[in-house]
C-alpha cells in the first residue's frame, strides 16, 4: 500500500502512468479501425484506375467500330456496289471482279476486319471476300443474318455477336457490323463486316495491380457476353449479381462463393456495350488484418514498456535537484520544481539547438534574402504582414531611407548563351552580382537576386541617412566595369526612389519597364524610370495582322525583295511613332513566330530565331535577324516555285485551306490537282517533306490555335468547324500535335497576352 501510494503521489510516475493506459487505448482504437477504414481507402483507390483502364479499353474499341464502321460506308459508296444493286445483268464479271478487289484493298490495309459481305435485299444474291459471289443466299454458307435489318430500324449501324456454321454441327461466335445500303429511300441491300475478335479486342488491359486477381468482360446490350479475360474465374451467376448490385453504379462490393469482390463498370455511348472488371480484394485485405493485428500487438508493446519504466523509475535513485538547478541558473528559481528531474535533458537539447539555429541562420540570412526579393517579383508574396515579417527578420542593417531597385538584363541573351557554356553561365552571373556589390559597397546597401535567365535583381539604400547619391551614376559605373572583367554586355532600369518595403513590387515594375527601352536606347545603358515615365502605352498598328499575312504571301511566293520591303516599312513605323517597348516587341515576337513557323513546316535552311531573346536585342539587331531569316526563306520559296511538282503541291494545299471544315480525303485532294492519289502522295511527300494526312492535319491545328485564341467558340464547335465530328478525337488529336489540351492553350496563350498587354 505504501508503495501504490508513493507511486500515485509522485508526479512523474502518475504521468508515466496515465500516459501508458492512454497511449494502450489509443493504439487499441486504432487497431480496430485501421481494418475498415483501409479497406475503405483502398476500395476507392483501386477502384479509380480499374475504371481508367475500362475506360480505355472502351475508347480503343470504340475506334475500331468507327474506323469499321467508315470502311462500310465507304463500301456503300462505291461505284460498282451500285451497279451490283442496280444493274440488270448482275453477274457481270468485270463488276463482280473490281468489287472483290475493293473489298480486298479495304480487309487487307485494316487488321481487325476478317472478311465484309454485300447482300442484294431485291434478287437476294451476295458478293463477299473472300468468298466470292453467290446468286441466291441459299448456296452461301453464312446467310443466315440478312434478317437483321429489322433490328436496325432507324440505326445507321448495329454490331451484333452471332453464331456461324464451323462444319460438323459445331458454331463458333463472330461479331459483326452491320449497316444498310438505301437507294432513293428505299432497302436495297446490306453490308456485314465480320471482325477478327482477338485483334479487336486487343486493347482490353489486364489490372495494373498485379497481385491481385481480376477479370474482365465486355457485354453486349443484353448483357450478353462478347470477350472476357483474367485470372480469376467468374461465372455467368457471378456476372448476374454484379449487374443486379450495381444497378447503373459505376462501383459496387458483393461476396461471392465466400470472397469478397469488388466490381466496376462503364458503358459504352457509342455502341452501348457494358464494360466490366471484377477484383477479388482477399489479397488485399490480408495486409490491412495484417496490420490490424500488428497494432494490437504493438499496444501489448506499449504497455509492458510503461509498466517497465515505472518499475525502472523506481527503482533508480533520484537524481538531484541541484544540477537541474546549476543547468537552470539563469532562470527564475522559484519556477524550478524538485520533481522537474526530467527537464535536465530537454534543457540541453534546448540550448544546443538554439544555439545551432543561429549558426545556421546566420549563413542562410543572405538566400533567404535574395529569395525574400524574388518571391516579392514573381508574386508569391503579396501580404504586408508576411512582407513585413521577413523585412524585419531579413533587413536588420536597413533603415527607413528610400529604396530603388535596379533590373538588370544581359545583352543579346541567346548569342551569350551560344558563347559561353552552361556550366560557366551561373559563375559569370555570381560574377556581376559580386561586381555590383564590390563598386557600390562603399556607400550603398546593396542585395542582389537572380531572376534566371537574363534578369538579376539589384535593391540599393544609401548608407548614410539623407545622402544625395545618385543610383544611376553608380550602376552605370558598374555596366562599364562588366565589359573590360567579363567580355560581355549588360543594361539595366532604374525605379524612382520609395519609401520603405510596401513599394518594393512596384520600383521592380518601373525597373522592369524602363528595361524595356533597350530596344530603342541600344546595349550597355542605364535607363531611369523617370526618364520614360511619361511616355504613353500606344496601341499598335491596327495593319499588325494585314502585315504578318502580307509577309507570308510574300516569303511562300518567293519575292524576297517585297518582303524585306514590308518588314522595312513595318519597322520604320515602329521607330517613326516610337511604339511603347511592349507593343513593339509583341510585334517583333509575331513576326519571328510566323518565320519560324514558315522554316519548321518546311524544314528549310535558315539561322532559326529564339523568339524568348528578341525582349534583350536592340532593335536594329532585331530587325537585322528578322530581315536575315526572311530573306533565306523567300530565297528557298524561290527556288521551289520554277518546280511544276511544287506547283502541284500548292493547289492541294490551297484545296485544303478551302476544305478544313469538310470530310475529305486524299482521293479528293488528289483529284483537284488532276492526278492520282498515289503519285499525289509521293509528290508531296518529295516536295513538301510530309504526307497529305499529315500536312492536312497541321492546316486543321492551325486553324483551331486561331480560333482558340481570337474566339469564344466551345471546343466541340472548334472541333467541328476543322472537320471533326467528335470533340474527343479532335482533342486526342490536337493534344498528339501540340503536346497540350485545347483547353489549356486557350488559357495559357490568353493569359500570356493579358500579362503583356498589362505590362
């Protein structure tokens, strides 16, 4: 009894005590949750991507059936199945013979076709590869499916599962598509594309999880089985309660022969058929029981360790109280208890890391300063409290004088970066900032940032309070030392002065701005703020577009000289009426964009431009590079046009910007130009270096870019206006040329241009 007393009047052991029978409670809870609430958590992240994959595999599917389904309409089309539907004599040998050849052109370029059939509904004859022709359905082996156009009705198409005649009295599965053939509005025939069912359904993805056993199904539209795989075997029986238990769901658990199955589906809009998955979780839940009994054992842990280390404490004498007090000495004593025994460790690792810390924080004060400044210019801090904060944490040694932020910015940037190495840019850009702070240490603050790329960051304050010192005068000085220490150029804007850390985002605009008119001022400049505050934001040339199409008429029809002139005039008029730097450099960045556009589409030898280095040229350097590069294109224009194959090409291509909302094909193409399909195909591939579809595709996503940009149309009204039926496809499509949603363009690109027309 004495000894239960002690122990319960001693604070450490009544804590020890309590601690260990909560931490026990809790780890017990834990235990008995853990099972069902992983098994939750797991169902619902197994579950996302067995829908994903259905869903491919859907989609997969989906275009086979399109493709195929375009293959029948292209048989229906055909000349000579309206002669085998019309003609009087129907046997005719030349007929019968171009008909099975079409028919072997169009099963043998597709490999999930195996043979297409054409019924004639009126005489009941059939033609079919490779089966040949049959005057009466009764000597054709597989005719029992012309009954199905009642099942069609009001349908384009139906792809139906049948069974077929395989020779002693045995029938093996097909799946076929059908589609009818009308005339005048009237049922003149029928077309049944039989597929291959393997290569067909060759996309069905086994699970990505691959320890868990699974299988698959695809089910018709009365739920009637067309393809499964797996390795888990799951009967009809089976297949009926998970269609009953999901009732439309796209997710549902149910238990079968004593398992625990999870199934998943989704159905098909395009053909209507179910897609299913089911997945047996045993395996997956053994790990949470697993872990449920692990917790348990581990709270058993817990206990035992509480119950021995209040028999250890015990048993070990106090320590005393006096080195507690000798670690604590500079504390308030009477807020040291005996019993804070325990503290002494704490108390020491308490010291050690402050004092740590403020080694630490010591040597990481400077990055955290230069990232304080980039943080403010790119935006991510934009509270005053938080600025404030980390001014005073950051900002000890500054005062209350005003501020001004110098923006500086390599000369030429893309020719320095052709100069020097990678690995040498980051030395030589820790090169200027040590310059900066060497030649303006002696009577200003001064922290500098890098902004990457081209740009740095300098912020400066005069040391002494109320100096009349001009910022202009000693950053100039600096740009003039860069050149004789580093062989290469750099300009920089000035801000006005500000009045503490509230307007440090704005000096870094007025910086940036005056930046900008290097473009007229030429390289090596400091540029103030106050110098081109005044100057207005024009607009510019309402003509913009009208020059950028003339340009490129007048580069593709290959008269360098009045292309030269165009950019001259356009150029001219820039610096006559002196366009605000960002008006000018949008224009500027137009035109290279529409020149190297013109080169990679048809891989031409030119210098190339890097459109992102334009913002750090002077303009007459610009325009040099621009006149360079339109001159080399029109002079490859040029030289094409004496060509009779190129002028060839260029009537199908004017065929195709005329065509880019209508369904045509490489026949249509190569008939306006008056020659065949394939002799169109080798002559543009030898010319243009693409093949029609190809080149097609690119007039098409071309033309989407624009209307995402300069419309509010929704996407499937785009998709539809190039000659795209489906959104889908048209995003699939578009996402394979451009390597980004249309979405995501319309949204970056309107973005970037709000951002430059603020600036």
């Amino acid at each position: 009894m004495k000894w239960l007393k002690f122990n319960f009047t001693n604070t450490q052991t009544r804590l020890l005590l309590i601690l260990t029978i909560a931490v026990f409670m809790i780890i017990i809870a834990v235990g008995m949750t853990t099972y069902y609430s992983s098994k939750s958590v797991l169902q619902q992240e197994l579950s996302e991507p067995q829908h994903q994959m259905l869903r491919i595999s859907m989609n997969d599917i989906d275009e086979v059936i399109r493709e195929s389904d375009q293959i029948a309409v292209k048989i229906a089309l055909n000349s000579n199945v309206y002669k085998f539907l019309t003609n009087e004599v129907q046997g005719s040998y030349r007929n019968i013979t171009e008909l099975l050849q079409f028919l072997e052109t169009l099963i043998s370029s597709t490999p999930f076709i195996k043979s297409a059939y054409i019924y004639d509904v009126e005489r009941e004859s059939m033609v079919a590869f490779p089966q040949g022709y049959s005057s009466s359905k009764a000597n054709f082996p597989d005719s029992d499916w012309v009954g199905v156009a009642a099942k069609l009705q009001d349908r384009p198409m139906l792809v139906k599962q049948r069974e077929i005649p395989a020779g002693s009295g045995k029938s093996v599965s097909q799946i076929t598509l059908y589609r009818k053939i009308m005339l005048a509005g009237q049922l003149k025939g029928m077309i049944a594309v039989n597929f291959k069912t393997e290569q067909m359904f060759e996309h069905m993805l086994l699970s990505s999880v691959s320890h868990l056993d699974s299988h698959r199904f695809i089910l018709d539209t009365d739920n009637q089985p067309l393809y499964d795989l797996g390795n888990y075997a799951v009967g009809e029986e089976a297949v009926g309660q998970v269609l009953t238990r999901l009732e439309g769901e796209k997710l549902g658990e149910f238990k079968h022969e004593g398992k625990l199955l999870l199934a998943s589906q989704i159905i098909s809009p395009y053909t209507g058929w179910r897609y299913l998955s089911v997945i047996s979780q045993d395996s997956l839940l053994a790990n949470a029981q697993k872990i449920r009994d692990i917790v348990f054992v581990v709270s058993l842990l817990a206990l035992a360790a509480g119950a021995a280390t209040i028999t250890f404490y015990n048993a070990a004498a106090f320590r005393p109280v006096r080195r507690m007090r000798q670690l604590l000495s500079g504390y308030d004593r009477e807020r040291i208890s005996p019993e804070l025994i325990d503290l002494e460790k704490i108390t020491g690792q308490l010291l050690t890391d402050h004092a740590q810390q403020a080694i630490n924080l010591r040597q990481t004060l400077p990055e955290a300063s230069s990232k304080f400044l980039t943080d403010i210019y790119t935006g991510n801090m934009t509270g005053n409290r938080e600025t404030g904060e980390k001014w005073s944490r950051y900002f000890k040694d500054w005062n209350d004088e005003p501020l001004a932020v110098a923006m500086l910015s390599i000369d030429d940037y893309h020719a320095w970066c052709e100069r020097f190495k990678k690995s040498d840019q980051s030395l030589l850009k820790f090169a200027i900032a040590n310059i900066i702070a060497e030649l303006l240490s002696g009577q200003w603050r001064v922290l500098s940032s890098d902004l990457g790329r081209d740009r740095m960051l300098v912020m400066l304050q005069p040391l002494a309070a109320g100096m009349d010192i001009r910022a202009a005068g000693a950053i100039g000085e600096a740009l003039t030392m860069i050149p004789r220490l580093l062989k290469f150029q750099v300009s920089a804007g000035l801000s006005g002065y500000h009045d503490g850390f509230t307007c440090l985002q704005q000096a870094m605009h007025e910086a940036e701005s005056a930046l900008d008119y290097r473009l007229y001022r030429g390289y090596e400049r400091v540029i103030p703020f106050e110098e081109i505050s005044g100057n207005q934001l024009l607009e510019s040339a309402s003509e913009e577009h009208e020059v950028i199409a003339k340009l490129t008429e007048t580069i593709e029809a290959g008269r360098g000289e009045e292309a030269l002139k165009v950019l001259d005039k356009m150029i001219s008029h820039i610096m006559g009426e002196q366009w605000h730097p960002s008006s000018a450099l949008a224009f500027l960045t137009s035109v290279a964009e529409t020149l190297e556009r013109i080169r990679l589409n048809r891989e031409t030898e030119g210098c190339g431009i890097e459109v992102s280095g334009l913002r750090t040229m002077h303009l007459e350097a610009a325009w040099t590079l621009l006149r360079r590069q339109a001159e080399a294109l029109a002079e490859w224009f040029g030289s094409l046009l004496l060509s009779k194959d190129f002028i060839l090409c260029q009537q199908m291509i004017a065929f195709m910007n005329d065509h880019l909302e209508d369904n045509v094909g490489i026949q249509e193409i190569a008939e306006h130009a008056g020659i065949g399909t394939s002799l169109a195909s080798q002559l543009f591939r030898q010319e243009m270096n693409d093949t029609l579809h190809g080149y097609f595709t690119k007039l098409r996503m071309e033309r989407a870019c624009e209307l995402l940009l300069d419309t509010d149309y929704r996407i499937s009204e785009i998709a539809s206006m190039v000659g795209y039926q489906h959104e889908n496809s048209f995003i699939r499509v578009y996402r394979k040329y451009k390597d980004i949603t249309p979405g995501k363009y319309r949204e970056m690109m309107r973005s970037r241009r709000d951002s430059l027309l603020g600036s």
